[in-house]
C-alpha cells in the first residue's frame, strides 16, 4: 500500500513539473500517466484493467458522447467569429464615446465592454489583448494613471472566466457533475446531486454581475478622490455617434446576449442549442459588422430581421403551445406556429446571408480553422487528462486525496480552504483546463461529501481560478497585458494597477462564501 501512494504522490508531482517545464499539456498528463502504470505493472501493484477503461471512457458518455461538452466548440466558434468581425472594436469606440466625457468614464467604458465580450465571447485572452491594443493608447494618451488603465483593462478580461457562457462554466459543469455522481454513489444517495450546464450559468450571473459593479464602483471611488487619475476625454473632435451606429454596435451584441442567455436561463433551449444558437447570431453579427457599402443597405436589414427573429421565437414559445403532434390545435396556436415558421425562415435566410459575407470577405475560413484548433486542443487534453485520471486513479490516488481533505484541521471548512489555495497557487502555473480535468475531479468529491453544496462550491472555484489569473507575478491576464501593452508602461505599474481589483475579487469571494444564496438562489429558480 505505500508503494502505491508513493507512485500516485510522485506521478502527481512529475505530471506537475513537466508542465512547468513547458512541455505540451495532453501529452505530459497521458505519458505521464502511461509510463507509470507500465512501471505499476512491472513491479505488480497496478492493475492493468484500468487501461482497458480508456477507450470505453472516451468513446462513451465521459467524452465523446457528452451532451455537454457538445456546447463547447459551438461557444468557441461563437467568440472566434465575434473576434474575427472586430465586434470588440465597435463596442469599446461606441462606449467610450457615450461614457469618455465622464470622469472616469473611459474606465466604465472598458468595465463594460468586458462584461459584454465575456458574455459574447468568453475568450480572454483575446479579450484581454483587443481591449488593451484599442483602449489603453486612448486611456494613457487622455491622461490617465498607467496602474488604473492596466489594472481595468486586465481585470476586465477576466470576466470571461465567471460571466456565462463561459467556456470555464461548460468544462467546470461537466467536471462538477462528474464528482457529484461519485460522491452521490460514496454517499448511497443516487440522484440526490444533479448539476447541469444551465445550474452553473445560473449560479454565476449574480456574482458576476456583482463583480462588474465592484469594478465600476472602484473607478467612480478614484475618480471622486483622486481624480487626476481618470480625467474626463478632452479634445475628442470625432463625429457624434448616430442612431444607427449605437442600434448596431451596441444593440446588437445586447441582443444576441438576451437570446443565448435567455434560452438557457428561460427554460426555452439546453445550453448546447442556446449555444448553437450564439453561433448563428454570431454569424449576423459578423456579417452586419463585414458588410460592404455597395450592399449595405439591403443585407443590413436582412441580418437584422434575422436577428431580431432569434428573439421573436424565444417569445412566441413563451406565449404559444407550438407542439404539432398533440390531438388538437387551438387557433391561437395555429397562429403561434405560423409566425414561428416564419420568423424561422427569416433566422436562416439572415444566416445564410452572413455566412456569404464572411465567405466573401475571407473571414469564414480563418475563423472555422482556429475554433477546429481550439476545440482540438481542449479534446486532447480532456483525452489525456482521462487517462492520467485512471492511472492515478488506479493506484488509490482518489482516496488519498480524500483522507488528506478529512483529516486537515478545521473540517470540511479547512479542507475547502487548503482545496482553494492549492488551486489558486496552480493557477499561477497552469491554465483553467488542465485544473478543471486534473485537479477538480480528485477533490470535489471529497469536498461535495463533507457537505457542499455542487454549484456553490463549482462558482467558488471559478472565481478562485479568476482571482489567480490576476494575481501578480504570475497571473496569465498579465502576460497576455504585457504583450500587448506599449513599452513606456512598466512592469510594475501592471502589477500595481491590478492589485485592488484581486481585493475586489477577495470580498466576491468571500461574500460568496457567507452567503451561498448568492449562487444558489437563482439555480433554484430555474429548475422550479
């Protein structure tokens, strides 16, 4: 027996810092996890049926027939064609110039455009990067502190990680629901733990938006006092923005938020339709952003009317019964499922439409290859991640992780405690995926058993993840803030502007803590 815990201890801490050596992530957990049960084998105490597991594992409902992973590539493409439209260059050009005259404005500006591109796009990285290419040479040219400007600019990014859909929350629930089912078996309560995609999103929209509130509230905080920090926009000699300039970039993207968030959060679609439907709307989207002037007129309101029919089908299933194969059909519903039938032609005849433009204008292609890399990236390290979960599995790695979180002092209070600090240090060395496929699944189980509630704990732990992608020196929001950022801002000044916001983060984390309705109450809602 302590053979075995010495091989899961080692296997654990190798897989570790072969990660930190920078070696590919799929690769290291899978070879890693093969070459130790070669070795399990050879000395006898590992037993080789857990391999045999793996394709049965991907093959089946783990993997490659989880309703819930399907959501992922759908969300990816979605943020890779709102990406690529350079929806994010509208939003922020259109907020600052609503907002720039305020002090402090340019700030809410950026605050907000996060929250929409997290709940658009999810992608922070190219979050963090757009925001910073485009708003921070205004922010600094305007006279604003380089710490406040970094510090919004890189917190903002982040909102990705907790504001739905968030690709976190999709591998988090599957993760999540996973654990709740061992531990639902541990326990003898089968059934008792249900946790879905839509539970997280829900459980994650009021923390979120608290958060964003907390950043806005910080801003206007500096502004009132130290306002030379965030001076209002002087010498903006662009044109006055117009009707249409607001309807389409700021309208627009609102509008595509309600109806992917609505059918989820409404009961009207599970995440993976809601999520298919954020692909066609993004399609819109793209192609009233890429549409040339020759066509402009007539291909505009063809995307919008196919947009505005996303929103029209989510309410006439909300007022009508538009089931076909019931004995009798009301007039009523007859009309209901007329309008629905058309507002569908309308949705693919405005899709379609995009589509062309992107196709016309080279975009459709560069995003459908780089959403295929992203999506490959993420199966291959949830295939690895597999297979170095059975491994360690195989050597009673699960149970030793378990006694460990019993027997820390504090209870299940301090064994959640060590879980959020072991995760939050990981955080400064590896990315969200590999933590949600490696280390959630060994610790959630233990921690849902000594009595945590599964959404409560699954937004903690994005939060926790959220505040460490922040934390200096090692938080990846700031690297991908360095890179982009122009050489006059220091180093240091990125640090320093991003440590009030990892406060703000704190107290969200703590008031999430003391009062767990914060996300559970909406949950429960939703599943009423």
């Amino acid at each position: 027996m302590e053979l075995e815990v010495v091989l899961a201890v080692s296997m654990f801490v190798c897989a570790v810092l072969a990660l930190l050596a920078g070696y590919q992530v799929a690769l290291t957990l899978g070879g890693v996890a093969l070459l130790f049960a070669l070795v399990g084998i050879g000395i006898g105490v590992f037993d080789e049926a857990f391999l045999r597991n793996l394709p049965s594992r991907i093959l089946g409902g783990s993997i490659m027939q989880n309703q819930t992973l399907i959501a992922v590539p759908l969300f990816v493409l979605m943020g890779v064609i709102l990406e690529r439209s350079r929806v994010a260059e509208d939003l922020l050009h259109i907020a600052s110039r609503l907002l720039g005259k305020v002090r402090g404005g340019l700030g809410f500006a950026v605050v907000l455009v996060g929250a929409l591109l997290a709940a658009s796009t999810g992608i922070v990285g190219a979050t963090v990067i757009t925001m910073t290419l485009i708003a921070l040479p205004t922010m600094l040219r305007q006279g604003y502190d380089p710490r406040l400007a970094t510090g919004t600019i890189a917190a903002s990014g982040t909102l990705g990680q907790i504001i739905p859909p968030s690709i976190v929350l999709i591998l988090l629930a599957d993760a999540i629901s996973n654990a709740a089912s061992q531990a639902s078996q541990a326990t003898g309560a089968a059934g008792s733990f249900v946790v879905s995609v839509g539970d997280l999103f829900a459980g994650a929209l009021i923390p979120g938006l608290l958060l964003v509130g907390l950043y806005l509230g910080w801003i206007a905080v500096t502004a009132l006092r130290k306002p030379h920090r965030c001076p209002p926009v002087q010498d903006d000699d662009s044109p006055p923005l117009t009707t249409r300039e607001v309807a389409f970039g700021l309208g627009a993207p609102l509008l595509l938020i309600v109806a992917v968030l609505g059918a989820i959060l409404g009961g009207v679609a599970p995440p993976t339709e809601a999520a298919a439907i954020g692909v066609a709307g993004a399609v819109l989207l793209a192609g009233l952003r890429l549409a040339d002037d020759e066509h402009e007129r007539r291909i505009t309101w063809l995307l919008l009317a196919g947009l505005a029919s996303v929103v029209a089908i989510i309410i006439l299933r909300n007022l009508f019964d538009l089931r076909t194969g019931v004995e009798r059909i009301g007039m009523a519903n007859e009309v209901g499922i007329v309008l629905t039938a058309l507002a569908g032609l309308v949705f693919f005849a405005g899709v379609a439409t995009g589509l062309i433009v992107m196709r016309r204008l080279g975009q459709l292609t560069p995003a459908l290859k780089s959403a295929t890399q992203i999506t490959s990236m993420v199966f291959l390290i949830l295939i690895g991640a597999s297979l170095f979960s059975l491994v360690f599995r195989g050597y009673g790695g699960d149970d030793i992780v378990a006694e460990v979180l019993h027997a820390m002092p504090g209870g299940k209070w301090g064994a959640l405690v060590m879980t959020m600090l072991v995760m939050f240090v990981l955080g400064f060395f590896l990315d969200f995926i590999e933590i949600v496929f490696v280390v959630v699944p060994l610790v959630a189980p233990p921690l849902i058993i000594l009595g945590f509630d599964p959404v409560w704990l699954a937004i903690l732990m994005a939060l926790n993840l959220q505040t460490s992608f922040l934390t200096p020196p090692f938080g990846f929001a700031l690297f991908y803030l360095r890179g982009a950022a122009p050489s006059s801002v220091k180093t240091l000044q990125i640090w320093q502007g991003a440590i009030p916001f990892i406060c703000l983060q704190l107290l969200l984390i703590g008031l999430v803590a003391a009062i767990p309705a914060l996300a559970t109450w909406l949950p429960s809602l939703t599943a009423q």
